[in-house]
C-alpha cells in the first residue's frame, strides 16, 4: 500500500482501496478510475492522500536516495520523531519518506555561491 499525495494523483489513476471522509462517509469505491471531476471533489473534501494501484513500485521504495544525499544527521531528528511508531505500516513509512523528502528539499545546496 502507497498512498499517493493527491496534487500528485492524475486522471486516468485507479484507486487501490476506498476513500472515506473523516466521518467515514465513503465517497469513492476501490477500483474507481479517477477523473478531473473525482480529484475535485476529494479536494473540496479536505482528503489529502489516496491509494493508488500501481503506486508501490512508484513510491514504496527504499530511501537510498534520500539516504544517499542526506547527511546522517539530517535523518536523526526525523527517525527520532518515528521512534515509538510501526514504522512497517504502510501509511507511517510513507510519512516517514516524506518527511526525509522535505528534509532532503530544504538541504543547503553546496557550489552555488552566486558569483
């Protein structure tokens, strides 16, 4: 299971398992082929992420790349943070992966000193 951030998720994606609002109203089925029109409405309903089939050989990957180009101790304190949950659920590594992403995104970029 990967979920997928929903600015990423385009039309035509099928989604892997059903989406709920916070109150549990079910407002898509697994198996939904989403459209323009479903992508607005999961929107204007505040859901953020979705499941997507397909979607693990995207995103459930291992972060070699990010543990590549981060710095030991710029993963710590996010590892710390995770340190009491089930980092092997699904929706925890994806946060977690996400969380090392935005880490990797606000890294100092090293040679561009202007000039």
């Amino acid at each position: 299971m990967a979920f997928v951030d929903l600015d990423e998720v385009k039309p035509g994606m099928v989604l892997k398992s059903d989406v709920a609002t916070s109150k549990g109203h079910l407002l898509l089925i697994a198996g939904t082929e989403l459209s323009t029109k479903h992508l607005r409405i999961l929107k204007g309903r505040d859901i953020t992420i979705v499941d997507i089939i397909g979607a693990d050989d995207l995103y459930d990957t291992e972060d070699t790349t990010v543990a590549q180009i981060l710095p030991i101790e710029a993963t710590a304190p996010i590892t710390e943070l995770f340190a009491n949950t089930d980092t092997a659920h699904p929706f925890m590594k994806e946060l977690m992966r996400l969380c090392k992403k935005r880490a990797q995104e606000n890294q100092p970029r090293h040679g561009n000193h202007g000039g």
